[in-house]
C-alpha cells in the first residue's frame, strides 16, 4: 500500500482546520459523534460541483445518513477539479470509510481517483471514471438519457431548425456522453455511444442544424452569456437546449430580457424549478430527470454495506443503473410534488 504522502496537500488543508471554507464546500453530518462517532462510518459524498441538482442529492444523502445509521458529509467544490482534488485529499488524509465521487475530469483524475482507493472505499456517481478502479458506478447511462432529450427537441421542432447546446463542461464523462447523445438522436444517427464530434463544427440532418456546443465551466455569468451570444448572431434560432441543471434557467433569463419568450424553443435536463415551472407555463417544452436524490441515498447505501465486507451490492457490469425520465406537461405537477416532499417544499420551489 502506498504511503500518505500523495495526499499532502490534504495534510495541508487539515492543518489550517479539515474544513473547507463556506463558499466551497456544502457539509452536513447524520448521527452522533461526528469525526469521532463511535463506530459508524463515516462515508463523505463529493459532487462535481454547486448546483440545486446538488442539494437534492444532499436530501438523499442526509436521509441515508439518518435511515442507515452512518456518519455522512457532502461536498461541493465551486472551484473546479483543482477543488476536488483538495476535498478528496482531505477526506483522505481525515480516514474517512468512503468516498462517493462525480469526478470532473475522469481522464486526468485516474491516478488520484486510484491512490484514494487504496486507502478507503471509492466509487463514483452521476458520472463515471472507468478506467479507474473505482467499485461501482450509480446513475444512469448518460448516452441514452440524452438520447431521450434528442427526442424531446424532435417533438418541440417536427420541422427541424437551427439550434444551440448549452452545457457547463465536456471534461466530464457524463456531459461527453450526454450530449452525443442529443446529437446522435437529432440527426437520426445509429445508437454508437462511441461517437463523438467535436464542439465548434456545425452538424446537419434530419432538417436540423446544429449550431455548435457552447461550455461555461459551472461560470453563471458565462453561461448567460453564451446564450446572449447566441441570440445575438443567430437571431433566427429555434431551439436552445441546456444540458446541466443550471443551463436552462439561463436560457429562460437571456429569452426573457431579449422578448423571445415562446419564440424559442427550450429543452431542458435535470429538474431545477425555473425549468419545472417552464414546463407548467409553457416556456419550456420538456426535461430529461436524472434522480439525484436516489444518487445521494444509494450511495451510502452501497458504501455502508462495502465498507461492512458485503461485496454482493456490486454487480458484475459495476454499474447501478437508476434510469433517467422524460417529464412534460402531462406529468410535471405531479413529478415536482413528489420531490418537494423528499427535499421539502423550500428547497423544491422558488
């Protein structure tokens, strides 16, 4: 087993306190005991970022905490992988039990996705790192899910036309994922999740033009103005999809000071209220869900029972799949009750 000396950075961030400040990290505990709780694990949740999709994932988190009797802690960085990388260090170095993680950049965190795996149980949530060693895999296949929002944008434009895809970042294997999928289902490509186009070329088929995929890196300010941009040079734009939870109340913010309300089409992912009530107004045409409050719950559910020797919660695929949903004014109400009452009713509304 490597030494601890990986982690020195965490050792650092312990000395000035083990916690990271407010404003980039998001905490909660459940149970008696804290750090030092007796025997319950200590299990930490690290997101790949701050967002309300986030603090859903945190209810759920918090419940299992409470339900399953074990020590829990989330953790938001708002600084990126730089960010991530200090929490899991952290986290590390303070010997906590588990550790369920969205790694921001899979392909460049292998190495220390793999040293914090040795010294206690990883696996990874919302969006994968496969070729790490992590255990297993909670979520959904990002592929298909934006495969189901691809149809969405078919149904809100059976003639076609121009349109624009909004997205925090594309490092994540997740967001890769996710948005080939739109593409690859727009364009009425074969179902390949090994395909991957590149973000500035111009895409056509199916009587659809595909602008471009423009990023923001978790940047709100960006991410309105990307849309502002958009507006701006293609005048004529039928539809704006956002792909993080974040992007499409942006997307309402931009339409709405420009006077484009109801002119452009919106189709959303996850389930942040602006784009909920959307849905229920009619400025936004529909969302793919994903069930972040199952992510948080499952996740100490699977390390609580990992962490306690029983393996036979990994599956041989190492992948738990919790399938992702279209909503659309059919079945919105009755979709943000259901949530309201698991986060609570100030969380799940404006």
């Amino acid at each position: 087993m490597k030494s601890l000396s990986v982690f020195k950075s965490g050792l650092f961030l312990l000395a000035l306190g083990l916690l990271v400040s407010c404003g980039q990290s998001n905490q909660s505990s459940s149970g008696e005991g804290g750090e030092g709780g007796g025997k319950k694990p200590k299990i930490a949740f690290v997101s790949n970022g701050v967002a309300s999709f986030w603090t859903i994932a945190q209810r759920g988190v918090e419940k299992a905490g409470a339900d399953l009797e074990v020590d829990v802690s989330v953790h938001m960085p708002a600084e990126g992988i730089s960010d991530q990388k200090r929490m899991i260090e952290d986290l590390v170095t303070r010997g906590v039990d588990g550790i369920a993680v969205s790694p921001i950049d899979p392909d460049n965190q292998t190495e220390l996705l793999n040293q914090a795996g040795e010294h206690t149980k990883l696996i990874t949530h919302d969006s994968d790192a496969p070729k790490s060693n992590r255990l297993v895999y909670i979520g959904m296949d990002n592929y298909k899910a934006g495969r189901m929002c691809g149809e969405l944008v078919k149904e809100a434009l059976p003639d076609g036309g121009k349109i624009m895809i909004f997205i925090g970042r594309l490092e994540q294997d997740n967001a890769r994922r996710r948005r080939q999928g739109v593409i690859d289902e727009i364009l009425g490509r074969d179902y390949n999740p090994s395909n991957y186009d590149r973000p500035g070329q111009v895409l056509s088929g199916g009587g659809f033009e595909i602008l471009g995929t423009l990023t923001d890196q978790f940047d709100r300010v960006k991410g309105k103005a990307n849309v502002e941009d958009t507006l701006s040079r293609h005048p004529d734009i039928n539809g704006m999809v956002g792909l993080f939870a974040y992007n499409p109340p942006l997307i309402l913010e931009a339409l709405e000071q420009a006077g484009k309300i109801g002119q452009v089409q919106v189709i959303s992912f996850d389930e942040a209220d602006e784009s909920l009530q959307g849905i229920i107004d009619g400025s936004v045409y529909g969302t793919v869900v994903q069930n972040p409050y199952a992510y948080g719950y499952q996740s100490v559910e699977i390390l609580k029972a990992i962490v306690g020797g029983d393996t036979s919660v990994i599956p041989e695929s190492k992948f738990i799949d919790i399938p992702a949903r279209k909503i659309l004014k059919g079945n919105v109400e009755e979709f943000w009750a259901d949530l309201k009452e698991k986060v609570g009713a100030g969380e799940a509304e404006k």
